[in-house]
C-alpha cells in the first residue's frame, strides 16, 4: 500500500481499527461513549529506525498502541495516527 505519507524520525503511521459500533447484545454504542482505538495497521514506517526497530515493524502489520499517544492525521475521508515507535506497545498476529 502507497501512502502519501513518509514519517520522518522514530515514527510510524498507523490506520486505527475501527471503532465497535455495537455491543454483544445488539444495542448502538452513541459516538460519545465508543473508547479510544489502540489497535492499528502499520502504513508507513520511517526509514530513519535502527536496524533492530526497522526488522521489528513493517507495513502492514497489525499493532497494539498506547491509548493517548501520537497526532491524529485526515487525509481525505481517512483518518490515520502517527506514532513515535516506542509507543507501539505489540504485535497482533
């Protein structure tokens, strides 16, 4: 995937999952009491990462980060999140 984008330090750019919209049961959750996204692909990663970090997160990959972290991006109708990396708390399988 080709993004416009290229993050620049110890960054990367990450597509939040989206957001339940739905409980177990059936009932609509209201846009004001969804939780935050901490789960994401990987878009783009900085071609400045150490080696180790470089062989670690890839495009593509599906990550856990921490909640309150990185600046929220809209480009077009999408939205996106950058992320320093030692903010990326795992990988998801």
């Amino acid at each position: 995937m080709k993004t416009l984008i290229q993050p620049l330090g110890q960054r990367v750019l990450i597509e939040p999952a989206e957001a339940e919209v739905k409980t177990a049961s059936g009932l609509y959750i209201p846009d004001t009491a969804k939780k935050k996204q901490q789960r994401g692909t990987i878009i783009a990663v900085s071609k400045e990462l150490a080696d180790d970090e470089k062989n670690q997160l890839k495009e593509n990959q599906t990550v856990l980060f921490a909640k309150y972290k990185g600046d929220e991006i809209e480009l077009g109708d999408k939205k996106y999140i950058m992320l320093e990396v030692a903010d990326v708390l795992a990988i998801l399988p």
